[in-house]
C-alpha cells in the first residue's frame, strides 16, 4: 500500500514533546490519517448519501443510530484484540511457528491453520491482528488464506452464538460439514496462484523483523 | 455478544501478565505494537463501520428472497452468493437476513451459500480489518482464492441433498 508523504499534519508544538518519541509519533499519525484513511471517509459519506437519497430520513435516522451503538461496541473490543495482537507479537517463538504453518509445511501445515481458525475466539479484530501476526512470523500463503477462511466460515463461537440460535442446529451442522474441506482448497489455491503478495506492516519495530 | 469481550479481555490480561514476567521489555515493546496498530486501524474502522450501517439498510432482503427457493436449483445458489457479498455488517444483520430468506422458503444450498458468502467477502471486515491490517496484495490473493467457494459450498449442499433430506434452515 502506497501511502506515504501525502497529507501533511498540523503539527505546530514540536518543541513539546521528547526529540525522540516525535519522529516516530509523527510518522504514525501521518500514516493513521494517510490517504486511505481519506479514503474510507469518502466511502461513508457516499454510503450515507445513498442511503438519505434511495429510502428516506428515517431509515437514514435508525442507521445513525445503530451506527453510533455499534462504534460504540466496537471501540473496546479493538482495544482489546491489539493489546492480545501487540502482546502475542512479541513472544510469539517465530521459528517453530514457521516449521509448522511456513511454506515448506505441505498439506499438514494448511490442515493446522484452518484447525486454527476453527478454534480462535473473538471477533474480526481478533482473528484479522492475529493473521498479521502469523504472517509477519513467516506464515506461508497458502495457510494464511486458510487460516482467515476458516475461521470465518467454521469458526465455532460464530457458530454457537448466532448460527444454531437463528438458523437451527441441524442447519448449522449441515453446513459445517458441507463446508469442511474449503478452507483447505482455499489455502491450496493460494499456495498455486502465479500472484505477488506483500504484507502491510504498519511501522515495523526496530531490531523486531522476524 | 459480552462472552465475546470477556474472553478477549481475559486473553489480553493473560498476555499482558506473562509479558510483564519476563521483565526484560517485552511487555512495554507489545504495548507499543498495540498502539501502533490502533492508531492506524481506529479512524479507518470509524469510518467503515458508519458506512456499513447505511449499506445495510440499503438492501432488499425480502424482495430477494423470493429468488432463492429450492426448485431454483443453481440459480438460487448464484444469486444467494451474489446477496452474501452485498451484506458489509456483523453477524447480527446477517443472520436475521438469513432466518428473513429461511422463513421466504429459501433452499438449504441457497442458505449455505449466502453464509458462506457473507462469512468470506463481508466487505466491512475487508475495510475495518484486512486493508488496514494485511494490506491489498493479501486482499486481491484471497479474494481470488476463495472466490468460488461459496458457490462450491452450495454446489456440494445440492449433491448431499440428492442422497438425503436437508434439514430446513427455519427457525420458530
């Protein structure tokens, strides 16, 4: 992802802060509020323009409204899920991760990942920082891929808490054991495809590369 | 829904305890990652989630459901698939959306296809999370491959129903 010099802060208490802590301050909130960032804040006021045009200040009012609960939600669960990612990140032991799900595990290696997948708790911040991490700790492609698809189709908390109450057990077993194998052949799909894959990584710490 | 963030508390106090044992840093490096990745990943999830709310008001869930009935076969899988993406909302909007089509008569297959669709390209995880967090050249590599997979899930729900009855997806 390109976002680097554009946008520039209103920065006008440099002399405040520690002459070590600035630089390193400064660069992240340039790259918090970067032009993706502006990007997604074009994508909200879209989505809110259509919504206010296609059905009405009413429905424009109740989506408010269940917008402002569902940040509200949200906020303490990121906090959460990035002291869990920030934590696992640095006492994660990255060589023998690697030997079991890097690109030289085979098929085992895809089978554990989405094992993983099923078991991890937690919602999307959970699961998403924790796929950076394996990444970042040399996960290979192809179990990466089979990682996050699983734990979206199979993961078992989304199972327990909204699948079986809203759409019956049987329901939800049919499609988990319908489901079984895709995450596999997603992984073995990404394993194959001929593309260029290069992870974000917000601000590496230094002397902390894997 | 508060199960969820106890135990995500739970695992970050763990984590955060075992760090702190090891007084060598580790905990203070970890608290610095933390922020890091809040400070790049709390405007964008502030964003997409208010456009995620909207989106979801904006789709014709009823009018949908009359497309999905089981003597639609393949066709109701398709278009199943097709809905599943258009959801940007957590699994509370989704799976009400499902019990709705369970309830218009919506076919098993179709049903296993508009979740698994949701679940894999729910476009509000892709904005809030995956850009932020892996970055597009992730994104475009997953897309592509677990792009047929709803499709296939469905595809095997059709087959598994020729040899037996799949229970319905209704719910009282």
């Amino acid at each position: 992802m390109a976002m680097a010099t554009d946008m520039t802060m209103s920065t006008n208490e440099p002399t405040i802060t520690e002459p070590k802590e600035q630089p390193w301050l400064r660069a992240l909130l340039r790259r918090s509020f970067g032009r993706s960032f502006w990007g997604f804040v074009l994508f909200a006021i879209v989505s809110a323009a259509a919504c206010y045009v296609i059905i009405g200040g009413q429905a424009f009012n109740e989506a408010v409204e269940n917008d402002i609960s569902m940040v509200l939600k949200t906020i303490p669960r990121i906090i959460a899920a990035m002291l869990v990612a920030g934590m696992i990140w640095v006492m994660l032991p990255r060589d023998r991760l690697t030997k079991m799900i890097g690109s030289e595990s085979g098929m085992k290696g895809l089978v554990i990942a989405a094992l993983a997948g099923i078991v991890t708790p937690g919602g999307p911040s959970a699961a998403f920082s924790l796929l950076a991490v394996l990444g970042g700790a040399g996960a290979d492609r192809g179990a990466m891929v089979a990682y996050i698809t699983s734990w979206s189709m199979l993961g078992f908390q989304r199972i327990i808490v909204w699948d079986v109450p809203m759409m019956g057990a049987e329901f939800s077993l049919t499609r988990f054991l319908v489901s079984l194998p895709l995450p596999i052949i997603a992984g073995m799909i990404a394993r194959a495809l001929p593309m260029r894959m290069v992870l974000a990584d917000p601000i590496p710490i230094k002397g902390d590369k894997p | 829904m508060s199960a969820g963030i106890v135990i995500l508390y739970g695992m970050a106090g763990t984590l955060m305890a075992l760090a702190l044992a090891r007084r060598d840093g580790t905990f203070q490096k970890g608290l610095r990652r933390a922020l890091e990745q809040f400070l790049i990943l709390a405007p964008r999830m502030f964003c997409a989630l208010i456009a995620a709310g909207f989106i979801a008001k904006l789709i014709p869930s009823e009018f949908i459901a009359r497309y999905l009935g089981s003597e639609a076969g393949m066709t109701a899988v398709l278009i199943a698939s097709a809905t599943g993406i258009a959801v940007p909302a957590g699994p509370a909007i989704a799976f009400s959306i499902g019990a709705v089509f369970a309830h218009a008569g919506a076919s098993v297959p179709a049903l296993i296809a508009f979740i698994t669709s949701w679940s894999i390209f729910a476009a509000h995880r892709i904005f809030i999370y995956e850009i932020p967090l892996l970055g597009l050249s992730f994104l475009r590599l997953r897309l592509v491959s677990v792009g047929a997979t709803p499709i296939l899930a469905g595809l095997i729900g059709i087959m598994v129903g020729w040899f037996f009855t799949l229970p319905l997806g209704a719910v009282p």
